[in-house]
C-alpha cells in the first residue's frame, strides 16, 4: 500500500496535464499513487493519462462519465489505498518537496491534515505571487503550538482561510467518509467546513508547495457566473454541517456577514438573466431571516448587511439601476487611478 494517494480529477486539459503529471512524478518523495480520474473529457485527455500510466506504474487512470469536479474527486477518492491523500487539480502543479514535506509534517504532529501556502501562478507574464492560507498575525496570537483545532481559535480564523480541497495532506482515515457535493460548483465550501470542524488536529507549513494557475480560458472559475446560483445551496449545506456538528450559534454572526459579503460580490459580477435569477434567489433566502437573532453590534458595523437590508425592499429593475450605477462608478475609479499611474 502506497503512503500517499495523488487524487487528480481531469477534464478537457490537454494543455497543462503533462506540467501537473511531471510535478507529481517528479516528487522526492516516492512511496506514492497517483490516481487519475478522467471524467469524461472530450479532448486528448484520456490519451495522455494513459501514456503517463504506460511509462510510470504509480500511475492508475479512471475513465468515468462527466460528473464534474465533485464526482470526480469522489471517484478519487474511494479509489485510493494510500494512508494519506492529498488532491492537485490537472491545470495547477506543485512543488517537487510538497509529498515529502507535508507527509513529514503530519507524521510528525499526528494530525487529521496539514495545510500550506498556495503560490498563485499566472498565465500572463506576471511574478509569481504567494498566497497565504491564512491571516499570519492574527494565526500567531491563538496558536502557539505546531497544531491547533477549531476550538483552539476565534470564529475569525476560520473565515480567514483558504477553502480549497487542493494544498492540503489528509489522513484518510478521516476523510473516508466525507464527500464534495455534487452537481454544484464551489463544493470546497462545505467539505473544508466538514474538515475544520471536524478534525482533532490542524497542522500548517507555510511554504507555497502548491502553484495554482490563474487563469486558463475555459476554468471553472472564469466561466462560473453561469451557475453562480449554486452558491445558495452551497452555503445551506454549510450550514448544516455547522448545525450537526453543534457549532452554528457559536459562528452564526460570522457566518452571515461572510454569505452577504460572498452573495454581494457575486451577484455584483454577474449579468442579464443570471443576475435577476439570483437577485430572486437573495431574495427568497433572505427576505424572511430574523436579523434580532444575530450579534447586532457586528452587523451593524457591516456596510454590505445595510445594503442587504435596503436592497431586500427593491425590485430588480430598481435594484439593477443601483448595480449599474456602481460599477460605473467603480470603473471610474479605477481609470482615475491607471491615469494617475501613467502621468
């Protein structure tokens, strides 16, 4: 049995597949699986999954229907045999110490998973960026060890990091049994909640092993606001999650202000149709919340919780004009600010 299983979900990536495989085969660590699922792409995907499989035998293919991102690292999953897992999406790439680095840590510290940074890699030509998993100062003040758990830190911590399923090492003992919802995009959501909130011990290494690219044409990200509609149900699921495992009056403050920001900022990048289908969504979800039962000194202190309230009272060609009217200003803005970088 393999120490570590490489779960790495595949579709139409023919473009950077051979980069992310390289990165993974190329680890220094060596007592590992690389499972492969391609799900159902339509390009020379499969193809190059299979080559790879040829020529290293670490290497297992799954070739699957489109279930999306979920079902694919769910496939992934059930198929690993490895003690830990760990999950790289096929257009990013990682670091050849990432295997060794977060096994040694995790072997060390005896936790459920361990974390790291997150380099931002760019298809332009710009510098790489690293991208902290979490807020460093306010990390530091609660944890003084070289692992922590949910109850170790305030409600903030959480909210500062990264979601990702991706940049992290898990036991698999502990995620057996978790599963990204599918069907829907930002799944992350959910199953960190699941993780957080669940594991006994949280372990970090702040190095950027994991080199996420951004953007290629096509992602799920950069074409997302066709179903941004998802973030409802996502964030009901995450609220479930908070509510079965008896930490929901202890975050709820926090939890709303992060939906309102998040359903703002969304709804605020989204056009036409989808954006008055989701306007409708916002309205249905939240026209009927009891606001009294919430930490009202934190939500008043919320710009975007005022202007939920007032927005709530509108309809769409009324809220509409005010969406127009601020993103004209903010572009406004912004081209007073490239102008004064130019003179």
């Amino acid at each position: 049995m393999a120490k570590i299983s490489v779960v790495i979900p595949v579709y139409n990536v023919e473009e950077y597949l051979d980069v992310c495989l390289d990165t993974v085969i190329m680890q220094t660590f060596k007592d590992f699986e690389v499972v492969c699922v391609n799900d159902g792409s339509t390009d020379s995907s499969g193809d190059i999954l299979e080559k790879y499989a040829e020529f290293d035998k670490r290497i297992k293919v799954i070739h699957q229907k489109n279930l999306g991102l979920s079902g694919a690292r769910n496939t992934g999953v059930s198929a690993a045999n490895g003690k830990y897992v760990t999950f790289v999406d096929s257009d990013d790439f990682i670091s050849p110490l990432m295997l060794e680095k977060l096994h040694q840590n995790i072997e060390e510290n005896k936790s459920d998973f361990v974390f790291c940074n997150l380099c931002l890699a760019r298809t332009d030509s710009s510098k790489p960026e690293v991208w902290d998993f979490v807020d460093k100062e306010r990390f530091f003040k609660y944890v003084k060890k070289n692992y922590f758990c949910e109850e170790d830190v305030p409600p903030e911590v959480y909210f500062d990091m990264h979601v990702s399923a991706y940049a992290k090492l898990y036991r698999y003992d502990f995620i057996k049994d978790f599963k990204f919802p599918q069907g829907l995009i930002f799944e992350d959501v959910p199953y960190f909640a699941q993780c957080y909130l669940s594991a006994k011990r949280i372990s970090f290494d702040f190095s950027p092993y994991y080199f996420y690219r951004v953007f290629r044409e096509g992602s799920i990200i950069s074409s997302a606001d066709k179903r941004f509609t998802d973030i409802f149900e996502i964030q009901q699921l995450r609220n479930a999650i908070f509510k079965k495992l008896g930490k929901y009056e202890k975050y709820k403050t926090n939890i709303m202000i992060v939906q309102i920001k998040d359903l703002i900022q969304k709804i605020s990048v989204t056009q036409g149709s989808i954006q008055e289908q989701m306007f409708t969504l916002l309205k249905k979800y939240y026209g009927d919340i009891d606001f009294s039962v919430f930490n009202q000194e934190q939500l008043q202190k919320e710009k975007t919780y005022q202007f939920l309230r007032m927005i709530l009272n509108l309809n769409y060609p009324e809220f509409k004009k005010i969406m127009d009217s601020l993103l004209k200003q903010g572009a406004a803005m912004q081209a007073k600010s490239q102008g004064g970088k130019n003179a």
